[in-house]
C-alpha cells in the first residue's frame, strides 16, 4: 500500500486558509513550519504527540520474546532478531504488570485502564489510557480517538464511567470514515443529528437538576458525575457539528480489500497497521487502539496446523510450542515493519515514531495458565531513549501503569498519577531534545 498523501498549496498557509481551502487540502496537510496545524490551537508550534496501543489477547511466550539478560547489551530473543535493524528505536519491558489485577481472560478489559475487575455485580471499569488522552486533547482532530479490533467488537478501551466502547474491525469501513467525504445530503444529516443531540441533553439536564433537590448526598454525587458525561458529550457534539462542514483528507491510495478469512491473523494485522499510519499521517487522530484478540482456528503460516487459541495455552507441549513461536513471531513482525513505517515518514522535528509512543502488550504473561503477571511488553518510539531492556523483578513485579504515567506526561498531560502507578517508570528517559 502506498503511504504517499497528496497536497496542493502555497509556500505560506494560515489556518484560515486550510479550513477555507479546497476540498481535501487542509484537513490532510502535515505539520510545516510556515503554517499553523489544521487541527491544533495556534499555540502549537511543533509536531503533535500521539499514543497508539496494540494489545494482544494470548499473550506472546516469555521465554521466546524476553533476553535474558537486561540493559542495553542484552542479546536479542527469538522474536526480536528480526528487529534488530530498528534495536534502538524501541524498548524491552519484563517483570512488570497491573497491581492487583487477575482473572485471567477477564483482565483484557484491564490492559489499558490498570483497574482491578471483580467478579461482583457492583465491579466496573474506569478510564483506559487512550481514552484518558482523547478526552483532553482529543478535539484537535476531526475523530478524537479510534478504536479498532482485528476481528470483533470488543475493545480494552473504556470511558470514564466504564463503559467499553466498540471497535471497528474493518479497514474498508475505517478507510471510508476517514478519507471519503460526505454527500451534501448526509452531512446535512449529521449536522441535525448533532443538533438535535444537544437539545436533547439540554433538557436531560434540566429534568435532573430538578430531581437532584429530592435526592440523597450519595445519589447527588451520582448525578453529579452523570451531568459531568452529559456536559462532555454535548461537547462532542458541538465538535461533531464543527467538523461535518469541513473537508477530510484525500490520499493517493486505494480503498483496502477486507481479509475475509478469520484467521488470517497476521495479515488482518498488517491491514489494519497500513490504515493506522495512514490515519496518524493525515492527523485525522492521535490516539489509537487496536486490539488483536487471537483467532481460534488453524493461521495460514507454513508449519502451522493447529488452531492459535489452542498452541496458546500450549501446557509446555513442544509441537505446539514450535507452532506458536511461528504464529508470535509473525505478530511482533508486523508490528517492527509498522515501526519502519512511522519512522518513514518525516516531520517538524523527526519522525512519525519520535512523535508517537507505540506500546504492545497483552493482559497474559502466561497465556497457558492464564497468568497476568509478567506482562509482555515492548514499547516504541514518543521521544523516549530506546534500545534497552528494563528488567524488573519477575517475583515481584514492578507496576506497569508507571509507564502509562510516563506516557501521559510525555504526551503533554499535567498528570502526577494513573491508576496504580507509583511514579514515572525506572529507566524510561526522554530524549534530551524531546
């Protein structure tokens, strides 16, 4: 797939000029220094930072992605010698995970949020780490956040009062939403939709202010925090309305083909990777998570014939073991060649990557036993100093959410803590210039 974007202007825009110009230009145009963004407040004088997040549901086997030995001299694991042309452009994170969070399978809903799920009726999520980004900074581009999958609709992204919010799943349906532009007749839709949105929040509002008078302290926080989400979507809507008057991005690439095979794994996986850089590129989003949830049937990869869920819980068998080293080995793959990718691509400052903090982790340090310790991590990339494994203690692992707070404060969050996290993360730097 071609990465190419196309524009067409002066030498010297201003962003009255980009939202006024002609259809396709503006909304598509990255970061220069003889203009102000198309998307950003006039205040921002340099490339904007992104966060994307690949979470995996099985897992990838320790002992195959690890080195053995930490710091920067370590030797590659068999799953990163393929990556060892891009070594220092990303991290090796061991013995860490989310305190307190268990259950399994039932911890995707955590990878991304750090908040410990229970089994009673009363237990529910908070804001994930994405979603934590998009609500402050999210309204510079036309879709605050995107929320993807590579098979169903399940996500680990979740908002603040803990609802998940569903993943698309398409890259034809993404491609569409991103980059072909309305009829006159469905924006006018969109924008009565808005419209009448707002006026229906408006008198929600209304009705619980009067019902607040007759309730209880706990029942008024309650509300309180209800008139809180109602607030922030009105806000989304006012947004919406803003955007469905201006143009989206025209690039020089093809409408993609959605792999119909379900367990064609790996190559939904590079699919879906081409959209992400292509919607990062374009500035159409700066936070993205795309969950892989693991197929359960047979990957189409020589040498492999049973089904990925089962060589994921594996029991120590070596066939299967040898199968699924094949199948994770692909997975962390694809995602170096979409690191390559990023870096590819030139901006104010460097790179895509120097500006896009790209993490890949699974809520399964140990798929076969359905641990969630020892998290596997490998992290890119955000103006971070690279090339190293951080080794932590895998007895007593080291809190992953420190990362998280790492990010956020990267990003550009004025933020002292999130979730579980003790502090920013031990041995994570920025760069000197970042």
């Amino acid at each position: 797939m071609s990465r190419q974007v196309y524009f067409n202007f002066g030498k010297k825009l201003s962003r009255r000029t980009i939202l006024r110009g002609t259809a396709g230009v503006g909304m598509g145009i990255p970061w220069l220094t003889a203009m102000d963004r198309a998307f950003a407040d006039k205040q921002e004088t340099k490339a904007p930072r992104r966060f994307v997040a690949m979470t995996l549901g099985l897992g990838l086997h320790a002992e195959n992605l690890n080195p053995a030995k930490g710091g920067r001299d370590y030797e590659a694991s068999p799953y990163l010698k393929p990556l060892q042309d891009i070594r220092n452009r990303f991290s090796v994170i061991s013995g860490t995970s989310h305190p307190h969070v268990s259950g399994g399978h039932r911890a995707e809903a955590s990878m991304l949020s750090a908040n410990p799920m229970g089994n009673g009726v009363q237990s529910r999520n908070t804001i994930s780490i994405d979603q934590l980004l998009a609500k402050h900074m999210g309204h510079h581009t036309r879709f605050p956040s995107l929320v993807l999958s590579s098979g169903n609709s399940s996500s680990p992204s979740y908002t603040e009062n803990g609802s998940m919010i569903p993943a698309e799943s398409s890259p034809a349906r993404l491609f569409m939403q991103l980059f072909v532009s309305d009829s006159p007749a469905e924006q006018a839709k969109q924008l009565a939709r808005a419209r009448q949105g707002k006026s229906i929040m408006d008198l929600v509002a209304d009705d619980a202010k009067a019902l607040a008078k007759d309730l209880g302290a706990g029942d008024r926080d309650r509300l309180a925090a209800y008139f809180n989400s109602v607030r922030e979507l009105e806000q989304r809507m006012v947004e919406a309305e803003q955007w469905a008057h201006l143009p989206k991005p025209k690039v020089n690439v093809a409408k993609p083909i959605d792999i119909r095979n379900p367990n064609d794994f790996i190559g939904r996986q590079r699919l879906m990777n081409d959209m992400i850089r292509l919607a990062l590129s374009t500035d159409s989003t700066r936070y993205i998570t795309y969950h892989l949830g693991g197929s359960g049937g047979v990957v189409p990869l020589e040498g492999v014939d049973e089904g990925y869920h089962s060589l994921s819980h594996h029991g120590r068998d070596e066939e299967k073991l040898a199968q699924l080293a094949l199948v994770e080995t692909g997975i962390v793959g694809a995602w170096g060649d979409f690191l390559r990718g990023l870096d590819s691509i030139e901006e104010e400052g460097g790179s895509l990557l120097d500006h896009t903090s790209v993490l890949l982790t699974s809520n399964l340090g140990n798929a076969s036993s359905h641990d969630n310790r020892n998290m596997p991590v490998l992290f890119a990339g955000g103006g971070f100093q690279h090339g190293n494994h951080l080794a932590f203690d895998k007895k007593n692992n080291y809190p992953l959410p420190n990362l998280y707070l790492s990010i956020l404060q990267q990003s550009g969050l004025t933020v002292d803590q999130f979730a579980t996290s003790t502090g920013t993360m031990n041995g994570l730097e920025p760069n000197a210039i970042a």
